[in-house]
C-alpha cells in the first residue's frame, strides 16, 4: 500500500486542477520500469515548490507545483493494480 494525495492546483494558464497523484519517490518499482524509457539515471531540475509525481487518474508523471495549491491536500490510502 502506498499513500496517494489529493489536490486542487492553479495550472499555468489560470484553470484550477484537481489530481490524485503518488510521489515518485513512492513508486513501486514496476511501475517505474513499466513507465521509464530509456535512461531515467539523469535527474531534471524543476523549480522551487514543483515536484515530478504518478497522477493515478491519467496514469502518467506530471509536475505538480506546491506553490499553487488551493485548500488542503489529503492524504488516503492506494493500492496499485500491477498484473
């Protein structure tokens, strides 16, 4: 089990976002391999307040940005489906 968040955002362009995302940092591993192409060793620079994280809706990394978050973000509990 892992812990997934919700969150509602302000996206670059002003429209307001709500996601259920995983940290990357929490990834199961094969998710990682499933998702990764090529080399993943090199590590990208995002800016202060963005995080690389799973959106678990859209199945795909996003950069979540913690400087824009309208609310609270919550936490529950979730269970990858990995067959």
């Amino acid at each position: 089990m892992t812990i997934g968040y919700l969150a509602t955002y302000t996206k670059k362009d002003g429209s307001t976002r709500n996601i259920r995302f995983v940290r990357a940092s929490d990834l199961p591993e094969q998710i990682v391999t499933a998702n990764t192409k090529g080399n993943f060793s090199s590590k990208r620079t995002l800016s202060e307040g963005m995080e690389l994280v799973w959106d678990i809706d859209n199945r795909g990394y996003r950069t979540f940005n913690w400087n824009t978050v309208q609310g609270d973000v919550k936490k529950f509990d979730y269970t990858f489906d990995i067959g």
